[in-house]
C-alpha cells in the first residue's frame, strides 16, 4: 500500500496535512517508488485488477505499478490509458 496517493489533477485540499503532503511530494518521491504512488496509476490498475483479476489478494506499491506501467507499454485502448 503507498505512503501518499498523489492526486494528479490540482483540487482543492480538504485540511492542512493534504497541503503539506502535496508540498512535500518531491521529497517523498526521493524514497522510492514505494512511498508514493500517482492517482491515475493506481486507478488504471484498480480498473485491470477488477476486470482481469489478479493472483494475490494484497498488492503492494510495485505491484500496482508494474499493473499500469504494462498497461501503458501494451495496446489497451486509449481511454483506459495513464498519461505520463
């Protein structure tokens, strides 16, 4: 599970610790890809994992990356793509 989902399309923060994680982004991104994950990678492999299934029940950050990475690598219509 990621530290910080980063939401990708600015919105207004709902409280003070939202605003310092979108401040702090750029650092946490420095620990890896463990720590963080974009909002559209984690929804676009949201969306494979329930249409496709997948063999483990708990995903970890890596998982849910190489999901949307191989997503975007593969001939998945466009709409159901992640933009870099």
């Amino acid at each position: 599970m990621p530290g910080y989902i980063y939401p990708v399309t600015r919105r207004p923060e709902p409280n003070v610790s939202y605003k310092l994680m979108r401040l702090l982004y750029p650092v946490i991104k420095l620990f890896g890809k463990n720590a963080s994950i974009r909002s559209p990678d984690l929804a676009y492999a949201m969306f494979i994992v329930g249409l496709e299934g997948h063999g483990q029940e708990i995903l970890e950050n890596m998982d849910i990356l190489k999901i949307s990475e191989k997503g975007r690598r593969s001939d998945t219509p466009r709409s159901c793509r992640t933009q870099s």
